[in-house]
C-alpha cells in the first residue's frame, strides 16, 4: 500500500527511536539506528543534535539541513503499544 502521511509530531528517546504520530492519528515507533551509519544521518550520533528532532513540512527535520522522507518513517515504523 502506498501511503504519504504527514508526521504531525515527534518524540526522541535516548536509544535513538523516535515515537511519531501521523496526520490519520496513528503513533508509530520508528528505530533510527539502522540509519546512523550513513550521511547525513551519521552527524545525530552521540551528538545532541538527535533529541532536537522537530517536525517541519510534514517530517522530522534536524538542525543541519538533516531530514528524513515521511514514507521511510511510516513504512519502516511499527505500530506503538
């Protein structure tokens, strides 16, 4: 199923997960560690620059110019308990 949600907003954790709720109310839970190895995603590692993730233009956005597609956090996200 192809699905463009919107994120409208964001939670960090110390254990590089983010905690999402998308504009059709659903939270997901989306594991960002898997991506830390790769630019640009490698500046948010040990950095205090991950828990300043904000929402912008319907994504998780970083200082820096850092973003991340909306259908990379939905379809690699797992529905929160």
């Amino acid at each position: 199923m192809n699905i463009l949600l919107d994120i409208i907003s964001v939670k960090t954790y110390d254990n590089y997960t983010l905690e999402l709720v998308f504009e059709n109310g659903e939270k997901r839970i989306f594991d960002m560690k898997p991506f830390l190895d790769k630019k640009p995603f490698v500046k948010l590692l040990n950095s205090s620059l991950f828990s300043q993730a904000s929402v912008k233009y319907g994504t998780v956005v970083w200082p820096g110019n850092i973003d991340i597609a909306p259908e990379t956090l939905w379809t690699k996200s797992v529905q929160a308990s």
